[in-house]
C-alpha cells in the first residue's frame, strides 16, 4: 500500500521565527513532511515531535563529511531530528548544476544515513513541447536512483514536477499529469517489480493549490503533492491536505 502524502517545500523562505510560527500553525496536520531550510530544521523537529509531521530537508551535502565549507551532511541533517530530504529538485538542477552523478551520491549518502528521500524529477518547457518529457524523468532515473536496491528504494518517495509549471501559476491537467506518473510507475514497475511499482508514492508539483489540488490528486497515478507557494500559507496548505 502506497503512502498519500502532501509534502511542503518553503524554499529559500521565512526566517526562524516565521517558520516557527507557520509550524506552530500545521501541527495537527497528520502525515505530512514539511521541507525547511536547514537553519530552521532542529527547532521545527523538536517542535513537532509527536505530531505526524514529519521534517524535510531541502538539500544535503554530497560528501560524507571534511572540509567542505558551507555544506551540511546527510548525518548533520538526520541528528537534527528530520526524517526526509528533498533531492533534485530543478532549482538545485539548475542553479547549482547539480548532475545525475552527484544526485545519486547525494541520495547514497541520505539513505545511508537513514533519511527517506523525496526525489524530484521533471522536464523543461522546450522538452515538452518536443514531447521528449518521457525521455527526460527516464534519464533521470536511471542517471541517480534506479542504481538503488530493492531494499533501498522503499525509501524513496519520487515527486514529478514539471519545471514550467513550478512557481509559474501554470499547472499540468490532470491528464498531462496523470499520463506521464503512470509512465513513471511503469519504468519503476520494470526495474523493480509491480508490487514495488504499486507501492511507489509518486507525487505531483508544480502551482499545486487549494482549488487543483483535488482533481490532480484524484488521478489513479498521483498520490498526492509537493508544494512550494501555497505551503508558505498554512490555511492553503491545510486545504490542500485536506483534498489528498
Ligand atoms: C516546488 O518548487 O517544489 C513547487 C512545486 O513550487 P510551486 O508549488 O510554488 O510551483
């Protein structure tokens, strides 16, 4: 039985105190990670401890540890008391060049350290208007996770996010969506079985919001969302959890 879940993502967003205050606002939300900037992390886990939110990461290092100024490691980010952490995100894709091969590194070193990963994939404008989506999320895949184990792979929650429709106001039709998430669950299927196929949450991103997010959600293939603009408000983000 796969997991629904609507997973947040404040970015680059809220200072301490905000985002204390926004966490403060979501506790009694159930099941749902919240991705933080990695200065808030310790604060909002010990905040939420016993609620069923669950603590993100927005990033991690791709190094195990040493001297590597400015970065934070898998390890670092788990003693915090966070239980996942974003990785590929396109924003990280794009302006920190972040390759298939330090991905993969990155999220070696997640599991490793015992995080769950949410792994996010998706094409550019130009990419699907040449139609070559599917050949982008495969790339994708098989460059950073699909290297994984079977045992590893339950640890990993993929979100497919369509860059142009991320921050844009611009979201996919549940159709468009729908379409290539069963195409992801097949590629998952042939690499790690149906039964892990089935078991694979995949979520949708990209302007997801309080008045889309119960079609998109109800596609057989979309097993909830991962939420940038409208995670920052936490009645927005309430009503979204509530259309999973
Ligand atoms: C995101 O960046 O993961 C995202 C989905 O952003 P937004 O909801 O703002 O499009």
């Amino acid at each position: 039985m796969r997991t629904k879940m609507v997973a947040g993502n404040w970015k680059m967003n809220k200072n301490l105190q905000e985002g204390v205050a926004l966490a403060t606002e979501l506790k009694e939300a159930v099941k749902n990670p919240i991705g933080t900037p990695f200065i808030h992390l310790a604060t909002v886990a010990e905040l939420l401890k016993g609620s069923a939110i669950k603590v993100a990461a927005e990033n991690c290092a791709d190094h195990e540890k040493g001297a590597y100024t400015g970065e934070v490691s898998a390890e670092m980010v788990k003693s915090t008391g966070a239980e996942y952490v974003i990785l590929g995100h396109s924003e990280r894709r794009q302006y920190y060049a972040e390759s298939y091969e330090m991905l993969a590194e990155k999220v070696r070193l997640a599991l490793a350290n015992g995080l769950k990963v949410i792994f996010c994939i998706g094409e550019v404008k130009e990419e699907r208007e040449a139609g070559k989506q599917n050949e982008v999320v495969k790339a994708q895949l098989e460059g950073s996770v699909f290297g994984l184990s079977a045992e590893e792979w339950k640890n990993i929650t993929l979100a497919y996010e369509p860059v142009w429709a991320i921050g844009t106001g611009l979201t996919a039709t549940p159709a468009q969506a729908e379409e290539i998430h069963a195409y992801i669950r097949s590629l998952v299927a042939e690499k790690y079985g149906k039964e892990a196929a089935e078991d694979t949450t995949i979520l949708y991103g990209g302007s997801c919001n309080e008045k889309n997010a119960a079609e998109l959600f109800a596609c057989p293939d979309i097993d909830g969302g991962l939420i940038g603009g409208a995670a920052l408000v936490a009645e927005k983000f309430l009503a979204i959890i509530a259309a999973r």
